[in-house]
C-alpha cells in the first residue's frame, strides 16, 4: 500500500465502539474472523480443575514441564529485578483483576514491579499513540482490541512482533507457554506478526432472565396474549413480542436493553448485520460499502436490520438511546431487564451476589436472534472480544514485559481468572479440556461458558474488526450517519444509503481505485 494509502491511527476519532470494536467477516475468508469451524480437540482426557486445586497444565492442557513457570521465573528474571514494566489498559474487568491481584504475585516472584495506567478506551489510544509516535518509552506494554489498530502500529513500527521476539529470547521463554492456545491469537496476527497473548476474551450476546421466562403465571399470561408459550425467542418477530410483553415501566421492568450511544452504534450495526445473513458489508471487497460498487451497508438486509434495531429502542429504560456498554450491564444487574444484549464480562458484577442480587443466578444466554427472510445457516452472529498488551517498541524493559505477558497469559493465572470474573475464556485447553467451566456454569446458576463453546463449536464467534488501518474512516462516517437513525432524524433506510456514499466517496479520495464490474 503507497504512503498516501496509510491511515495513522491518529486520524480516527477515538472513540470506543461496543466496549470493543466489532468485526465483519470477509467474504471467502475460511476460519478467519469466523471463529473456529469446530470445537478444538482437547489434547487429553478431561482434567479436574476444582476451587481448591489446579493440575499444573501447559497451553495445550499436557502436563507442564517439569519447572513450572514460577520456578522459571525465579530463575530468569535476576538482571531485570528492580526494573518497572509500565502498560497503559482500558480499565476492563481483566485488566483491573490482573493488575491488582496477579502483579504483586508476579512482583514478589521476579522483583519486577508492574505500574498500571488503567483509563477509558479513548485516553488510553491517545496517550499509547503519543508515546508511540514521539518514541517517548513512557510504557513498555500498549492495550490493544481492535484489529486495524494492531495494523496501524504493525505498520507504524509501534509495536514488536510477538513471535519475532520470542524467537530472538528463546531463554526468556518459558517451555511450558502456548500462544497458539489462546483463542484470540488468530485475531491478532498481522501480515505473520503476532500483536501478543491474549489476556482477555469474551462474548456478546442476548441474555435473559430465567426467573421471569419459568414463572407459570408469566407463561399463562404470554401465551393467552400471543399464542405461543414464552420461551427465549429465535426470531426477530418473536423477540419483538417477548419485548414488549415484558416493558412495563411502573415496575422499572423492561423487556430490552441495547448500547445505541454514539461511541457504540456502528458495532452494534454490525454485530447484528449477521442475524440478516450480511457477513460482510464491504470493507474487504476493495474497501468500497454500497451496492453500487460492491457492498452491502445500503442493502434491504441491512436497512431492515437497522429499522429492527431502531424499532427495539421503545422496549428499553429511560435513555436507552444513549446507553453504552456500562449502561447496558449496570440495567441487566440491577434487575430492570427481562432479556437484552451484553457482554459476559460484565458477569463479574452480574453473577455477584452481593454486588447485584437481583440479577446473580438468574442471567441465562441464548444465541442471537435472525430474520429467517435473510440469515444464511453458520452466518456468524456473535462477537468475541479480546484484548492484549502489545509491547511498545520505545519501551525501556522489554525483557522484564516480555515476562509479565508470560505469567499474565498462562493458564494458571487465567483458571484463577476464569473464577474471579465468572465470563471470559481465553484459552481453548481450560475451555475444552477441563471440568472448570461446566463447574462455573454450576456454580452461578447460568450457561456461559457452555454458550461460548457451543458458539466457538458452530462457527458463529467472530472477532474484532478489520485489520487494515483505513477501517476507522468508515466506521466514523456509519457512527454519524446511525445515530441520526436514533435520533429520528433520518430513516434508517436514509441514513445508511448515505453513509455508504460518503464512505465509498472518502475511501476513493484516499487512492482506493473502484472495483473492476461495478
């Protein structure tokens, strides 16, 4: 790509998009971005995990190697005591978990002091890339969750490659450490550069309340209303109905909830493109968007899609029109939702007892609803959100972060992980290979983790957007067109024939020649 193509990463607006960006799947692509055709095979026989006692495992849930990985930490990490790895993270529920309850742990084991920025999505992208473009070495580690942004860096020279440098500090590696085994890997590799492990991953889905949908007296009343019993819906229709029959505001109940602010919207769009069978809207076919030129974001598909999400809107609490993801959580939590979307991280305050008793053990998952006129069998309807630490080329303890990463990422600080926040799997040995999460299914009453197998099973887990640096343009241009759609200030069939000719429009400005047919 010429130099006049390149779209710096501080050419976007920084705003975060459904707590984190959401991907389309190219068109063609086999196993990329829509998630794994089939469950992984576990390396061995199912292993125990209990609250009290984890078989020391490597990545591929195979025994570890003699030296566990604190043994070799201990061992390694002598010329690096004393030095400080600074990163710089959004403040998600994994990111917090880790860097108050793992880096002490980590600090006490090697000498190596961990100093955590934990911020908002945007302050951190701000700041990272400052310190990247002046080289200034305030951090040693860079969040990253979304997949252009990984391309920027990549071809910025912001960050390292991964794989490069464990090839380079071979005795820096501990043996026992799979990155292969962490389901995102895929997500993050660049042109064959690995971004680095991921230390967060999880879903975005519907959810609803069980207590609510196995009342007799609510089943009696649904069915003598619409004539079907009430059960989680599987199509947009019923979902609709299941909706409304659950809003009524004089009990602060409602029968919807979604994250439709300014920040969050396009991935909403999106996300939700694959109940109307569009996989892709265009950005991989030559980065054009309108049928014109080869795209679908203006198709029937999608402004029906549109039309749906904007129609929904009426069934959520007060302001629902500028909830974002914390909105969206804090709602289901406090016991004001019958049924709505979410991410499962959120389940580390949602399953608390404590923290949120009206919601903790009663939050089941289902898959996504689909308009049956448009969804194509296996069009992949669930994202899978991930994050990681990338290690900033400016950074002055490069050694000391490449080991952090390493404790952070195995599997055993990530069974403990897996019991603190009750919603995330990040790696595919404890997933499949263990006990762990049927027990945690158990444990809270709910399905999680048999939802985000079943998904990774079926093919219908999908990751974070586009790895092309332009894909921020586009986004930028649907977020003003969208949020015009909710505001009512433009129908959503208006809004987004006009966002698919401006983007089409802006990406030709920027040297991208028209695709040959259209």
């Amino acid at each position: 790509m010429s130099e006049e193509k390149k779209v710096d990463e501080g050419k976007r607006q920084f705003l975060k998009y459904g707590g984190a960006a959401v991907a389309v799947v190219a068109a063609g692509a086999v196993g990329y971005m829509a998630g794994q055709g089939a469950a992984p095979a576990p390396t061995s026989t199912n292993t125990t995990v209990t609250e009290t006692a984890t078989e020391q495992m490597t990545g591929t849930g195979i025994a570890a190697p003699a030296e566990g990985i604190e043994d070799f930490l201990r061992r390694v990490s002598g010329p690096y005591k004393g030095q400080t790895v600074r990163l710089i993270s959004e403040s998600t529920a994994s990111g917090i978990w880790l860097t108050q309850n793992i880096a002490p742990k980590f600090e006490e084991i090697t000498g190596i002091k961990i100093e955590a920025e934990l911020l908002g999505w945007d302050d951190v992208m701000r700041k990272a890339l400052l310190d990247a473009q002046q080289k200034g070495g305030a951090y040693e580690l860079y969040y990253c969750d979304e997949e252009e942004i990984l391309a920027s860096r990549f071809d910025n020279g912001y960050i390292l490659d991964w794989n490069a440098y464990a090839d380079q500090h071979k005795d820096l590696l501990w043996a026992g450490f799979d990155v292969t085994d962490l389901i995102p890997t895929k997500y993050w590799t660049y042109n064959g550069k690995l971004g680095g492990p991921a230390f967060e991953h999880f879903i975005r889905t519907i959810v609803y309340r069980s207590d609510l949908f196995n009342d007799p007296t609510e089943q009696q009343n649904f069915k003598a209303k619409y004539g079907w019993d009430l059960r989680p819906a599987q199509t947009l229709a019923e979902y609709a109905q299941t909706a409304e029959f659950f809003t009524r505001p004089d009990q602060d109940l409602y029968g919807h909830v979604e994250e439709p602010n300014s920040m969050s919207i396009p991935s909403s769009i999106i996300t939700q493109g694959g109940a109307f069978g569009v996989q892709n809207y265009g950005m991989s076919l030559g980065r054009r968007t309108s049928q014109a030129n080869g795209g679908r974001l203006d198709s029937q598909a999608m402004k029906d899609c549109l039309t749906r999400y904007v129609d929904l809107l009426k069934y959520g609490p007060p302001g629902v029109e500028n909830f974002t993801w914390d909105d969206e959580g804090a709602s289901i939590a406090a016991g004001r939702i019958a049924q709505g979307w979410v991410f499962t991280e959120n389940f580390s305050y949602i399953q608390d007892a404590e923290k949120s008793p009206k919601s903790a053990g009663k939050i089941m998952l289902q898959y996504p609803v689909v308009e049956p006129k448009y969804y194509t069998y296996h069009c992949p309807t669930i994202y899978g959100d991930s994050g990681f630490w990338g290690m900033a080329a400016s950074g002055q303890a490069k050694e000391a972060a490449f080991l952090w990463n390493q404790y952070a990422t195995c599997a055993e600080v990530q069974t403990e992980q897996m019991k603190a926040l009750k919603g995330l799997a990040p790696r595919a040995s404890l997933l499949y290979g263990t006990t762990l999460p049927d027990e945690l299914d158990a444990k809270y009453n709910t399905n999680v983790y048999a939802m985000i197998k079943s998904a990774t099973a079926d093919g219908l887990l999908f990751g974070p957007f586009f790895p092309m640096a332009e894909e921020p343009v586009a986004r930028d241009i649907l977020w003003k067109h969208a949020v015009d759609a909710v505001a009512k200030k433009a129908t959503p069939s208006d809004a987004l024939s006009g966002a698919a000719s401006e983007i089409d429009a802006k990406l030709k400005s920027m040297g991208f020649p028209d695709l040959q047919g259209y």
